[in-house]
C-alpha cells in the first residue's frame, strides 16, 4: 500500500516545475524527486548531446532506481519529459504551461541562448509536452495548469494541495 500519490510534475523548461514541486514538498510532506538531479548525482548519463547542449539521460538506470520509490508512494516527480516513464508510475500528472514572451525572458535570464532558447520557447508553444503527456496516461490523469505568475503558482500549489487530501482520504492514508 502506497504511503500517498505519486505525481508527475511535467513540461518545458522553465516554466516552474522545481519551483512548484519543491513548495509542494514543502507543504505537503511528500517527498520532492527531481529527475535531472537523481540523474545527476547518479551519473545516469551515456555522453553528451552536443547539438541541444545537455547529457544524454540513461532511462533504464533512472527507472530502475526510481522503482522502489515509486513503489513507497508519496513522490512528486519533476522531469521535462513524461512519456518513459511507466503508466503506471502516477496517480497525476500536471502539465506546466508558460506564455512564449515570459518563458523566453525566464530561460534567457537562466543563460540560455541561441538554438538552445529557440528550441525551449518553440516546444511551449507547439504544446509538445502536453501533447507527450496526453500520449502516454489516461485522459483524466493528465491536467494543464498555467504558470505565467506567482498568483498562479500559490493557486496551482492549493489546488494540488486539496487533491493530495482528497486522495489521502479516498485511500484510507
Ligand atoms: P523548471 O523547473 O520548469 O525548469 P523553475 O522552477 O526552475 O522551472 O522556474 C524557472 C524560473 O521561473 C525561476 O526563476 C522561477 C520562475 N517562475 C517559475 N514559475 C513561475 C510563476 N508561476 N510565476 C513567476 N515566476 C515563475
């Protein structure tokens, strides 16, 4: 029996994933995985891809090692990305979206430039990882929530907030 949600937190960079997941932590009580960084301290990696400038994400060593966890329950997840993860993993996932002209100032301020910022600001504004997300979980696991300002992240951190109760409840945690 898992010890509460489990909940992916998805969507380009930049638009307030750790942010969101780490007040949600915070306040919640659960525990706050940030895949980039599990990857990270693991070195989950297998080189670099040099034309979109990051490391290449071993997939099957970071679900291998987020089995157990996942397992436990009570995780919020955060990674710009949602389809290799197994379905099975989430109980819902939270697709973050950000107005093309915020999210640009966002990641130039973060230091990102040329292809790369292009590159960002265009997958936003095509939707791709909505999109991703709507592929790859049921339609009433995924759910879009705007992050443009601070007055919607407190609203998005309530909202998540009540859903985490409710599901606590319904589950007998
Ligand atoms: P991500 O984890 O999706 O890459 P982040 O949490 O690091 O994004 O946020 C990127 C920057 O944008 C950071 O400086 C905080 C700011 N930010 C995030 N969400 C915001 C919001 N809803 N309103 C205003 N600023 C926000």
């Amino acid at each position: 029996m898992k010890s509460g949600p489990n909940i992916l937190i998805t969507g380009t960079p930049g638009v307030g994933k750790s942010t969101l997941a780490q007040q949600l932590a915070e306040r919640s009580g659960l525990e706050w995985i940030n895949v980039g960084d599990l990857a990270k301290n693991n070195n989950f990696f297998d080189g670099y891809d040099e034309e979109r400038g990051c490391p290449i994400l071993n997939e099957d060593k970071v679900l291998d090692e987020m089995e157990d966890m996942m397992e436990e329950g009570g995780k919020i997840v955060d990674y710009h990305g949602s389809e290799f993860f197994p379905e099975r993993f989430f109980d819902i996932v939270f697709v973050l979206r950000t107005d093309n002209t915020l999210l640009y100032d966002r990641l130039a301020a973060r230091g990102y430039q040329g292809k790369k910022l292009e590159e960002n600001v265009e997958c936003e504004i095509m939707a791709v990882l909505l999109d991703e997300a709507k592929d790859s979980y049921a339609e009433h696991v995924v759910h879009e929530l705007f992050s443009n300002t601070p007055e919607d992240m407190e609203s998005n951190l309530e909202k998540i907030l009540l859903w985490i109760e409710a599901w606590k409840k319904e589950n007998g945690v």
